[in-house]
C-alpha cells in the first residue's frame, strides 16, 4: 500500500483542460502550456483541440504596443466565440508568442 502512494507521489500530475467559456468545448490542456501573459491576459499553448478553428485571414493587431504585429484570430467552432489569436509575425519584443495559441483568459474556463 505505501508502495501504490509512493508511485501516485511520483507521478506526473493530470493535464488540466481550459474549455470554451461558451459552449464548454476543450480547446486545450496543460500539456501543451508554454507561459501565461499577464500584461494582456492570455495563457500561451503549443498546440490546441479540434474544436478551435483559426481564420485563415491576416490582421494587423490593433492592441497598443502590438504595432505591425499580424495575427489570425482563433475561435470556437462549437460556438464561434472568439477565443485569441495566433500571432504570425511579431516585432521583436514579442517574438515569444510567435506562431503560439493565445488565449484569452476571458474567453475560456
């Protein structure tokens, strides 16, 4: 018995799952997780579910500081809630999010 506790000890914990604030879709888990924003409120994942859809159209961001960033906005195919972005070209201040999910925190649970 204190042998089966000491392998639960061990091991590595479960993957926390982030789901739509809207529909309650996954659309992704800890697995993946790179760093959280703080300054502009999103968490950054390597990778996200099935159920995030990523418009194919380019944008210039419109956040302050973000100037010349292009972005492709992430949303939830079960809802169409807008859940982020993924920034495709960035200034150097913020090559860190560089082709990585960005989600905002208002727009998953």
């Amino acid at each position: 018995r204190a042998e089966q506790q000491e392998r639960r000890a061990d091991a590595a914990p479960m993957p926390m799952v982030f789901m739509c604030a809207g529909c309650r879709r996954p659309v992704g888990d800890t697995s993946s997780w790179v760093s959280n924003d703080e300054e502009s409120g999103c968490i950054l994942l390597r990778s996200a579910a099935a159920s995030v859809a990523v418009d194919p159209e380019r944008k210039v961001s419109k956040i302050p500081g973000e100037c010349g960033c292009m972005v492709e906005t992430l949303f939830c195919s079960g809802c169409s809630r807008t859940l982020g972005s993924i920034y495709r070209c960035t200034s150097r201040n913020l090559d860190y999010k560089r082709d990585l999910f960005c989600f905002s925190i208002d727009s998953i649970d």
